[in-house]
C-alpha cells in the first residue's frame, strides 16, 4: 500500500542517503536504529554482569574478616 504525502525537501535528502527512495530509506533508518538500540541493550546487560560480579567479589572478601 502507499500514500501521497509531503515531505519536508530536507527530510527527503535526509531519506535518500539511506535508500535509493523515500520508502527504501525510512526502511533503512529503522533497521539502524533498532540495532543501535540492541547494541545499547547489550551494553547494559553487560554492564550489570560486570557489577553483580563485583558486588559478589566484594561480599565474599568482607565475608571472611
């Protein structure tokens, strides 16, 4: 399905560097940005690992005094 829309000029040199239309880089964008946001998402979990194993490290050394 499509739709007769207005697009800012701007936006749609914007759109083009991604695709070869306006569709194709709307489409493109997305998938960048969803997998910036698993990149992130990743990050994060990692993140968490590294101080729930700390905070492990840390209870058993103050553990045995």
């Amino acid at each position: 399905m499509s739709k007769v829309v207005r697009v800012d000029e701007e936006a749609l040199e914007v759109a083009l560097k991604y695709g070869k239309n306006l569709s194709a880089g709307i489409m493109m964008m997305e998938e960048l940005l969803r997998k910036q946001e698993k990149v992130r998402r990743d990050y994060t979990a990692i993140e968490e690992m590294i101080r729930r194993t700390i905070r492990e490290e840390l209870e058993v050394l103050t553990s045995r005094y």
